[in-house]
C-alpha cells in the first residue's frame, strides 16, 4: 500500500492526499456488476497503478487538504476508527489516519472547513472520533459543510447494520459546527460546488481554481480510473444508476475540456491526473 504524503500544486492552492487505507487484487464485480477481470484487463493503461496483471482492481480510501489564501479545507475525511459499519472491512477499524495527517504537516486543530462529497461512511468517518464512550468532533475549530438533499439521504436511508448519521453527522449538529450549503455554494477563493446526483441524491463535487489553473475534487461519481473506458459500468452503491451515468459523461467531459488536475478519493498510488478524450469514452493520464 501506498501511503506517503502527495502533493500537487493548482495555482496557489495546494492540495495533499491523506491515505486511509488501499486494497489490491480487488474482483470488479464486487464493485461494477457490469464488469469482469477480462474486460478491465483489455485497457492496457490500468496497469500497473490501477490494476494487477489479471485485471483485479486496486482501490484507496483517502482525504484531500486543500491549502489556499490562509485557510485549510479537509475534503472527505475517509472511514474512521471505532465505527460499526455493515461492510467488514471499514468495521471497527484501527487505522493511523490521524498518524498520517500529521506526518503531512496538518493538525485537527488547523482544519477550519470540512467539505463532504456526500455522506456515505467513508467519507464522513473522521468527523467525530470516540472519547470517553462520546462521539466528539475530531475538527473542532471547523465549519462542516452539507447540502440538504444529503443530510435528508443519510438520515431517513440508514443501510442496515450501521448510523452514520447517529455516529458522524449528528454530533457535529449538536456541536454548533454545521452549515447546511447550497449545491451549487461559493465557497471563497475560487472554489465552488458543483451538483454531481446519481451516486447519491445530494452529492456534489468541488471546482478549484488559481491563478488560471484547474482542479476538481471528483468525489464518488467515479470510484476506478476503468469508468472512464468503461463510463456505462455502475458501481453498486448508485442510488440513481441513470443518472449516474449522465453525470459521469457530463463531468469527464468538462474535466476534458477544462484540462483539470482530477483528484479522486478511490484512485490508489497516483490520485491525480488530467482526463484525456479517447474517441467517446476517456482515458487517465496521473501526474
């Protein structure tokens, strides 16, 4: 697994990766019904980064900083420790996040804005931390940012066996630090919302822009470099698989056009690159 500090630079912002966790060796079913080994394994590109010889995946769970005019945005803050989750592998977990946070040169402390893609549970996780049998924010000098459709989502469609709302997004309610935003909010300094639906209803994505550069933080309407040859294939969380779909294509497109830095949260060992056209699906180009 790959978990060293990377940091890419857009304009004057700059932002860090902060690895959780990355599993290798991965069937694509598990994650896209639409997909095999043997269809993943006919784009050559994939591998060695993305995939193992075979075509099995690769997939990371991480958090992006974003550094800019002073302030220290953290986007999608991964799983979490402690949490009963319905997925095995996230379930009571013990990761060193917060070891590795501070290897990058970040403190809870210096966070003042959380941004969330959505609110599935790996990407809300680190928002509160157990003490003394108490789910506490861990980024207590920070503003959490959610848009409605989100919160009403987590809240009223809870997967069996888990509350994330319960355990990560109502203590920050209870702490006075949330401020629910609109979907398309500007956010200062050249960042701004973008609507992305499909993966869940209230999802968006993050556009970042400095000093005539472009970044945008993708979240989960794209979870394997493989969905840009393969844009159809759903992944099996999509609450809206059409929808998805078009927010996919509509989005690779724009990163295309915009020649973008795309960071996205489930891309293992190089989560950055630019999105290239290749006749009418796209191909991944890591920096």
């Amino acid at each position: 697994m790959t978990t060293e500090t990377q940091r890419f630079r857009v304009g004057a912002a700059t932002i860090t990766s902060v690895v959780e966790d990355e599993v290798a060796h991965i069937p694509p079913e598990l994650f896209f019904p639409d997909g095999s080994a043997a269809a993943v394994a006919r784009h050559g590109w994939l591998a060695p980064d993305y995939v193992d010889a075979e075509g099995n995946l690769t997939l990371r769970v991480q958090a992006f900083v974003v550094e800019l005019a002073g302030r220290t945005l953290l986007v999608d803050p991964c799983v979490g420790n402690d949490k009963v989750r319905a997925l095995p592998f996230w379930h009571q977990q013990s990761y060193p996040f917060l070891e590795r946070f501070a290897e990058g040169g970040f403190s809870p402390e210096s966070v003042d804005t959380v941004v969330h893609t959505h609110l599935h549970a790996d990407h809300v996780g680190w928002d509160t931390r157990l003490v003394d049998g108490t789910w506490t924010p861990t980024f207590a000098n920070a503003r959490h940012l959610y848009t409605r459709a989100e919160l009403d989502f987590c809240r009223d469609r809870p997967m069996p066996g888990e509350d994330v709302f319960g355990d990560s997004v109502a203590p920050i309610f209870a702490a006075g630090l949330a401020d629910v935003v609109d979907e398309r909010a500007d956010l200062g300094h050249g960042i701004t919302l973008e609507p992305t639906a499909g993966h869940t209803p209230g999802h968006v994505s993050l556009w970042i822009r400095s000093e005539g550069e472009t970044a945008l933080l993708t979240g989960d309407f794209i979870h394997h470099p493989v969905q840009l040859a393969e844009p159809r294939w759903a992944e099996v969380g999509d609450v809206d698989v059409e929808l998805a779909r078009e927010t996919r294509a509509r989005m690779l497109a724009r990163a295309a056009e915009t020649r973008a830095l795309v960071l996205v949260p489930h891309f293992a060992t190089h989560p950055a690159g630019h999105v290239l056209a290749d006749g009418d699906v796209w191909s991944f180009e890591p920096v």
